[in-house]
C-alpha cells in the first residue's frame, strides 16, 4: 500500500485464470473460512461464469482520502475528482481529527462532494455529533457511510437525522456482514445501499440484491488490485447507478499486478479485464510461508 489504510499496509490476494480471463480472490487474512467462500465464489464467477458483454465503457468514481494529515499528497494520485469519500472514525484518532480533516479537505476542494465513511466505528452519540457539525458547517455532503455497526443503530440514527436534516445514510457492513443482505433495506435502516461484488459471492447475486432492495447502489471495492477491481467495475457498469462507485482504489497502491492499472483518469475508469504483468507478479510473489498459508485456505474453502 501507498499509504497506511484501515490498518493494511500489504494486500495479500490469489490470482488464478479461467476461461473468462484471470480473477482475484482476497478476503482479508482473519475472515473465517465461511466468509472467504463468499469472495471465493465471486471469482470463480469472474473467472468461469456465463457473463454478458458490459453495458458501459466506463464509470465514474470518487477519490478516497485515508485518515491522514497529508491531504494534497494522498489525492493527488486521483487526478481530477468530483467526489471524495474520507475514512472517519479511525482507531486512534477523535472525532476532532474528523472534523479537521473533513474542513480541510473542502477548503482545498471546494467544488468535491464529500462522503463520509465511519466502517461503523461511531457510537450513536458520535454519529449524530458529526451529523450536526455536517449541518451546521453547510458542507456539500453526499452521504454518511455506515455510522454506527449494527441495523437496529442504523434504523435509529436515521429516524434521528430525519428531524433536523437530509442527510443520507449509506449501508456498507450492514449488507454485507449479514446474514440476510436485504435486512437493511427491510428495516429502512438506509438510503443507499454499497455494493461490493466479492462480498457479496459475484456480480450476479449483487446485481440480485440491488434489485430486490429497490434503493440507489454505490459499487465499491473491497481494496483489491486492478484484477479485483475489474470485476467491481463491470458490476457497476450493469448497474449504472447515478452515484459515483468506489473502485479508483488501484491509487493507493505502491504496486500492483499489472502494467495497466485500473487508475482514475479524469475521475472515471474503463470497463476492462485485467492482465496481470509476469513482471509484477515476480516481483510481488509472496514468501513460501505466506503462499503455504492461503494454499491451504483455498483447499479448505473448496471443500
């Protein structure tokens, strides 16, 4: 990684090829194996499955900025961006430094709506805290991403922001850390719901819950390289939602596999498979004990 983010500092991902061309699988390293089966089951559909020509050539995306005091230098491999989504709610840090790093950011781009993700981390009184200091400031903001973890806190935080604003909440965690993805949208525990194939076992069930759900989608990533990254932006590219998807991830990453990265280019990417570079890969090859470790993940997750 370019930059410290959520506490990764390395992505770890498998590559494999199928028919369709290569896919990725990368559950963060401590999901239980259930969980990975999910991812697993996404690239295997990238990889094998029956899957139409892409609607769109391209698609728009949002810059992230990453709980960091460098603000130009963390966006600047973003080039032009027309909205922004800062990480709040950081270990270590307050709600202060939110609020510093959400000002400054709007001073240097005055003309970027800002989303806000929290990954759930705010308390209900922290939550409501930002939402009035969002209100108060005037600032052009799209939504607040997953403020609190759980839908009964979702639900409540927006019958809350009801009251005194029109700000939006987003479901992140909340859709795809459950049991039941549409347990949100049922709740009415949310405005918009984020996407993200892998999580979600594959472009064709994400599609499936974005239907069901009857709510505005963002497609998001979940930190992948630019082979990861190509399966989210053909989910996008099917969904065509108005919002700005998530997937200009490839721009914090120091290295990535391939020659062609799925960077931003005038704040969209292309709708692309991915090639990965023999180059790269050699040079980014994981240590035996680290390849050992997801080779073993892998024979278990197929079982």
């Amino acid at each position: 990684m370019r930059i410290k983010f959520r506490g990764v500092t390395t992505r770890e991902v498998v590559l494999f090829e199928g028919p369709n061309g290569w896919a990725e699988w990368s559950p963060f390293p401590e999901y239980p194996d259930e969980e990975a089966a999910i991812w697993l089951k996404a690239a295997i559909e990238w990889a094998f499955g029956d899957l139409p020509e892409p609607k769109l050539k391209t698609v728009k995306v949002n810059a992230t900025l990453p709980a960091v005091e460098n603000i130009e230098e963390a966006l600047a491999p973003f080039g032009k961006f027309e909205v922004v989504k800062i990480k709040v709610a950081e270990k270590g840090q307050s709600i202060e430094d939110d609020f510093r790093r959400i000002t400054r950011t709007n001073q240097l781009y005055p003309e970027a709506r800002i989303r806000l993700d929290a990954n759930g981390a705010y308390t209900m009184d922290q939550a409501l805290q930002m939402a009035h200091f969002l209100v108060d400031e005037e600032l052009p903001i799209e939504y607040l991403e997953q403020p609190v973890k759980t839908i009964a806190e979702m639900a409540e935080i927006k019958l809350a922001l009801a009251k005194f604003s029109e700000l939006k909440i987003a479901a992140d965690e909340s859709v795809r850390k459950v049991s039941d993805p549409l347990a949100v949208a049922l709740a009415n525990a949310a405005d918009i719901l984020v996407l993200k194939a892998a999580p979600l076992g594959g472009i064709t069930n994400a599609i499936r819950i974005a239907k069901e759900a009857g709510l505005p989608v963002v497609v998001s990533s979940a930190l992948e390289t630019s082979v990861g990254l190509s399966m989210g932006a053909y989910l996008a590219a099917e969904l065509n939602s108005p919002y700005a998807s998530g997937l200009a991830t490839a721009a914090l990453l120091a290295d990535d596999v391939t020659d062609h990265s799925l960077t931003p280019v005038d704040g969209e990417i292309e709708v692309r498979r991915i090639l990965p570079s023999v180059v790269a890969i050699e040079k980014l090859q994981a240590d035996e004990t680290t390849r050992s470790t997801w080779l073993g993940k892998l024979n278990r997750v197929l079982l």
